[in-house]
C-alpha cells in the first residue's frame, strides 16, 4: 500500500466517526473508542489528517453570495 492509500483508507468500521469527529459532531463515548483506536491505527489517523487539511481548504474558500430574492412582476 502507497502512502496515498494509507491516508485515504480508513477502517471501514471507523470511517462514518472520523467524519463526524473532524466535525465535532461525534458523541463522547464514540470519541473515547475512537481516540483508543486512533492510538493504534496510522491508517485513520492518516484519514483524520487528511479530512482536516480538506475542511481547513474548503472553509478557506471565498463563498461566493447571490441573492435569493426573486423580483418577480407579473
């Protein structure tokens, strides 16, 4: 396995809590399992890595706006 494949290929069991956890969004008991497994898996912890350099670059994107109001005349 490259390196790449490592840090995108999590435990399948884990993968649904790392997104959730990169979100803080995952419940406390989950996060103690999940900071146990952590301890011991490079693979996920390569995937955690990796989810947060993709958040931190997608919230650091201008949004562009648009208004969503509708002039609408009949």
């Amino acid at each position: 396995m490259n390196r790449l494949e490592t840090k995108m290929s999590p435990c399948p069991r884990y993968e649904k809590s790392l997104i959730l956890y990169s979100h803080q969004e995952l419940g406390r008991k989950k996060v103690v399992s999940l900071h146990k497994h952590l301890s011991q898996c490079e693979r996920c912890r390569g995937y955690l890595d990796e989810l947060d350099r993709v958040f931190r670059i997608i919230e650091s994107q201008d949004v562009p706006t648009c208004d969503l109001s509708l002039d609408v005349q009949w």
